[in-house]
C-alpha cells in the first residue's frame, strides 16, 4: 500500500538539514511500519522537533480513517432480508456507518428471499445468524467475541431475517445463533440495534467513551 505523509510545520531553531533528514527518516519509518502501523503523533512531532506539527499517514487504512493506535479492522458482511431501513432509520444507520468506519470493514447486501442467502456469504466467514431463541450476551461479552475475531484476522457474516425469521437449515448451518433480546421488535429496530451494538463493541475494544 502507498504510503502518503503530508507535514506541515513551522521551522523552529534548528537547520534546514536537520529538518530534511528528520523528515527522509520519518518517511522510511512510515514504510517499514506500513502493515501495522505503530507511529504516535506526539513522538513523531517531538522527534521532528516541529511547532504547529500536523501529520497525516497513510501507513494503513486504519492510519487513514484516522485511528493511529488501531491494529486491525473487523471485516464484516452483513446480509439482511428486506428492504434497507427508510427515513430516520435509514438516517441513524448511516451515522453508526460512518462512527464504525475507522474499525471495521462493512459490507451489506440486501436478499429478497432465503434461497440466496448461502450464495452471498464469503468461503471461511464464521456466520452469526441474528435469532431471538439464539445465545444472550453482555455488551462486554460480545465485545470480547468481536475482538477475538479482530485480532485472529476472522471475516465474520451477520444475517438478519425479515418478519418471518429465517428456516431451520439456515440457522442450523451457521456457527453462531445470537439473540439481540428474547423479546420480538421490527425489522428496522434489530437492524440499528445490533449497528449500536457493534459499534459499542468497538469502543469497549479501543477504550472510547461511548459505553459507561
């Protein structure tokens, strides 16, 4: 993956030599951390010696979305029966979207009927199927399920039934049945709900203030 550095700073006291060979260093750095990058603003800024020092690095993608300290990314396809959720709900979907965006790699794909589920779920993903009669977790404890995918380089799929929930062969088939509540809501609710859910998950992993 290319590596991009963008450095604006002030020069301080020290040589323009100094500051170019600072900076190759750095670029170099950033190359041989590109697969799991590990470079912290502040030591970067402090090294360089650089007031007003602003970095951005594409070392990997979760550099990019923004989030230095993260070392991995959850890869996720989430297949639903249905429509996508509509007015508000499709509004608040999009924000869990765009929050989850640095942590995890999500792939959604919309089926009219059961029959095309099997075709939609990629070789090797461990699949969750979403039923009300499935495992009950904590936040926490659904926190350390995605982490230890995370971290195993796992891809995971998630599938979601319509109103009629899903055939017994197709929850059979999967490796994990987990219940968001044993109580029965619509659609568009169990479809934010497990978005907030996961991206609760993620801010339990990296320690954000989300979940309290």
């Amino acid at each position: 993956m290319i590596t991009l550095i963008k450095i604006t700073a002030r020069y301080t006291s020290f040589s323009v030599i100094e500051y170019v060979s600072r900076t190759i260093f750095l670029y170099v750095l950033a190359e041989v951390s590109s697969t799991h990058c590990r470079l912290e603003t502040s030591v970067v800024c402090s090294f360089l010696l650089l007031e007003d020092c602003t970095i951005w690095s594409k070392c990997c993608q979760a550099c990019y979305k923004g989030d230095i300290n993260n070392q991995s990314m959850l890869y996720l396809t989430f297949i639903s029966l249905g429509d996508l959720p509509k007015g508000a709900f499709s509004e608040i979907a999009d924000k869990f979207h765009k929050q989850m965006s640095p942590y995890v790699k999500f792939s959604h794909i919309v089926v009219a009927d059961e029959s095309k589920i099997k075709a939609q779920v990629p070789d090797g993903d461990f699949v969750i199927v979403l039923d009300e009669a499935g495992k009950t977790m904590s936040s926490h404890e659904f926190a350390k399920l995605i982490s230890d995918f995370e971290d195993g380089g796992q891809h995971l799929t998630v599938i979601l039934s319509d109103a009629k929930g899903l055939s017994d062969q197709t929850k059979k088939a999967s490796d994990l049945r987990l219940s968001l509540s044993p109580m029965t809501t619509t659609h568009d609710l169990a479809h934010l709900f497990f978005l907030e859910q996961l991206y609760r998950a993620m801010t339990i992993i990296r320690g954000k203030e989300y979940h309290y």
